[in-house]
C-alpha cells in the first residue's frame, strides 16, 4: 500500500511487451449496443415529435449530497455524511481456517457495521501484507509440501504463499465462488477488488518473487479470472492497473481475458510519474473500459508530498485532481488520509466530481404518461441497476447504459400520471439513507 519505489523496471517491462494504447476494452461482443438511443448532450434541448404536445412540468432539484457508490473513500469504520464508501483489507483465514468450512462472521460484521453508517463497503481479501505473516488458511499451511516464503519487503520480515500448492489453488477459486453466492446481491458491498502479491496489488515490487511459487502462474491467474467472470454477476470485480506489467499479469499469454467485465484500479494514483507508467498501464486495458466496469484507486503513497497536495484546488505536478478524475473516468478513490489535509467540503466538493450524476433536463406529461430528457453529467456510469420512476412507476430503461456524456428520452407510463407527479431514481442496491439525486431546473 504505502510503497516508495521506482517503477522504472516495470515499466520497461509493460512498453516492451507491446501493450496496445488502441485496443478498445470493454466493449461488448455480441452485437448489443448498450448506448443505442442515446446521444451526445446538446445546449438546447430537443424535443422529439411525439412528446410536444406534452404539458411541460416545471422541476427544481440540485445534488449536494456524495451519491452512493461514489467518491472518496475513508478506511472503514469511519462516520461521515459527507463520504458514501468505506474500505477495508480482508484477510483469507479470518474466514476459513479448516478445510470446507467457511464462517463468513467477520465480513458480516462489517457490512453491517458499515451500512449502519449509511455507507457502502469497498473490500479486498489479501495474502501477503508488508511486515505480516500470510493470510493462508491454517490446514493449507499445515498441507503436506507447503512451504511459504519468508523474505524481506521495505525492510520488514514478509511472509509469502506457495503457490506450488496445488490445494491452495483450489481453496482460492472454491472462497471467491462462495463469495459470489453469499453476496453478489448484497447491498452492503459497492465493489470488489482481488489480485495477488504484496497488498493484492499485483506486483512484488520488493521481496522474493517467484512466478508460479510466491505468486500465481499465468494458467492460474486466466483460470481465476474467468471464474470471477462466471461467478460474480451483479458485483464488479477490479484488479490493479500493475497487472499489465507482463512480468505478473496473464494478459500477454491470454489475451482473451481483456474482454471480460473487470474494473481496475491504481494504487499510486496522483503521483508525479503518473503521466508515464500508470498511464501507459492504464491505456493497456483500453480507454472505454468504465464504460462496463468501475475505475477507482488511491491517492499516492510515494512521498508524503503527494498525500498533502493531491486534491488541492490548484493541483499538483501540473494536474488538477477534476481533470484526472474527468480523464480517467473514475468512480472512487481512497484517500484516508485527506481529512489531515483538506477541508471536508473540499472533500465532499472532490467526490461530487467523480462517478454517474443524472440530470433531468425536461419532464412532460400527457394522458398517463411521462417524458423525461435524462443526462449523465458525470464520468462514469452507474454500476449497478436503477430506474426513473414517476409516481413509484419505474421506466423500462436501465440508467446503468446511460454513459457520461449522453443523454436519452426515457418514457413512464401509469395511470394517474399527470402535472403534479414527481420524478425520482430508483436502486435496489442502496442501504438505508442513501438516495441517488438528481439535478434539474425546469421552468
């Protein structure tokens, strides 16, 4: 998490192995076009044939409050109305310690410590943790051959998983898979990050590493991911941007597994040489990826420079955190440190830049039925499902295919709709006290 290192190798390493700035991640294959009515926001509005002679309604409405599934996030458990995600390390044997048997308390006392806040929870199960001892189930440890790794990372004694073990590969799929069963649907659970190495950000940047013994071989990785692709249908899984530095990721070997629906996100973000590596690794998994899945991250940890200045309103290295916020499509970031740093309503002002935010640019009514121009101001879309609803009549179109930028007419159709009906947006995936808004200001 806080490493100070140079990323020179790496970065070698990812620019010779030929990444492709063109490839186009994340566009679906199988000849639906998700975006398919939409169109670019124009100035004026345009109001198409059938809903002109609709009465216009007027409708005020302003968001002030950090949407769910957005913005900063603190290091749970953290109360605040002015943040939305909490984020929390989780470690493999605090839920399974015996083979088979798996006690899901510790997480569930988490999210529900953590929706009690009105917040949503940002996890990742890791293994190996600077200065710690591996996070290995006990009955693997004590497996026939196992053999961990004890080593040193940033100068602290660091223990590292044998992958060798070919039952520690098999637990591996069997928990992310009993994972996806128990909360795929879980409201409590915003998004998932997983990966291997030191922290689970896909890299052992300083220690012992050994592909296919103290990090997982490229055949397992490619099993992995596509299991979590079979598994987790409503839950975006995310995994660092240092995976598509060929010296860890499958994505060379197996480059097939670019088009599965998966997040990213980039643990040193903001920091001075974030225009080179980060961005080429970045451009490696394709500029529309957000459009099927979230990018998030982390402010830098690389000098304690970057922590202080990272969201000043001026910018730093000649980067203002909107613009990179805007460039990268990004739906979160952890920044626990930044109350130390910044005001709140700098950081509340922060996380309203980030992820979806819809605006109603006209609604009209006619004879049971409701026209409304919705917009995506934002720059990202929503992750999860939600609705315009008129009245508690929930339209046909799903918000989530809205992309940033564009705007679509979405029609409610139910009897007693008229003049003095009120327009809201509807989730399933939100806990209690949370509500996503909208802007509008029609006359």
């Amino acid at each position: 998490m806080k490493r100070i290192a140079t990323l020179i190798a790496a970065a070698l390493t990812l620019f010779a192995c030929g990444n492709d700035p063109s490839y186009k991640g994340g566009i679906p294959k199988d000849g639906t076009d998700p975006e398919e009515g939409q169109e670019a926001i124009t100035e004026e509005v345009k109001v198409p044939e059938e809903y002109a002679d609709f009465t216009r309604v007027a409708l005020k409405s302003s968001i002030t409050k950090v949407q769910p599934m957005t913005g900063i996030v603190m290091w749970a458990p953290y109360k605040s109305d002015d943040i939305s995600l909490e984020y929390s390390y989780m470690q493999y044997n605090d839920v399974c310690k015996e083979k088979d048997k798996y006690d899901w308390t510790v997480l569930d006392k988490l999210l529900e410590g953590i929706a009690s806040r009105g917040h949503q929870a940002v996890i990742r199960f890791h293994y190996t943790y600077v200065g710690k001892k591996c996070t290995v189930p006990d009955y693997i440890k004590a497996w026939p051959g196992y053999e961990e790794t004890v080593g040193k990372s940033e100068g602290r004694t660091t223990y590292f998983p044998d992958w060798r073990c070919e039952e520690l590969k098999r637990f591996h799929l069997e928990f992310y898979k009993k994972l996806a069963e128990r909360y795929d649907k879980d409201p409590r659970l915003a998004f998932l990050e997983t990966g291997f190495g030191l922290w689970a950000e896909y890299h052992i940047y300083d220690g012992p590493f050994k592909m296919g013994q103290t990090f997982p071989d490229k055949d397992f990785q490619a099993e992995f991911m596509r299991g979590m692709s079979e598994w987790f249908k409503e839950t975006t899984w995310s995994i660092s941007i240092d995976s598509a530095d060929n010296t860890y990721g499958p994505f060379q070997k197996y480059p097939d597994l670019l088009d599965l629906r998966f997040g990213n996100f980039d643990d040193s973000f903001m920091c001075q040489d974030h225009d080179g590596y980060n961005y080429r690794s970045w451009l490696f998994f394709g500029e529309t990826r957000y459009k099927r899945a979230p990018l998030g991250g982390e402010f830098s940890y690389y000098s304690d420079y970057d922590q202080e200045h990272c969201m000043d309103e001026g910018g730093m290295y000649n980067r203002k955190f909107e613009d990179e916020v805007a460039k990268f499509h990004m739906t979160f970031i952890i920044g626990a440190d930044q109350p130390g740093y910044q005001s709140w309503s700098r950081i509340r002002e922060a996380s309203l830049s980030m992820g979806y935010k819809f605006r109603i640019r006209d609604f009209r009514v006619k004879d049971g039925k409701a026209a409304l121009l919705v917009a995506n101001v934002g720059v990202a879309p929503i992750y999860r499902d939600a609705w315009i609803a008129v009245d508690g009549t929930r339209s046909d179109y799903n918000l989530a295919q809205l992309m940033p930028g564009n705007e679509i007419w979405i029609e409610v159709n139910a009897s007693g709709i008229g003049p003095k009906s009120v327009p809201t947006i509807e989730c399933d995936h939100l806990v209690t006290g949370q509500r996503i808004c909208f802007e509008a200001d029609i006359n």
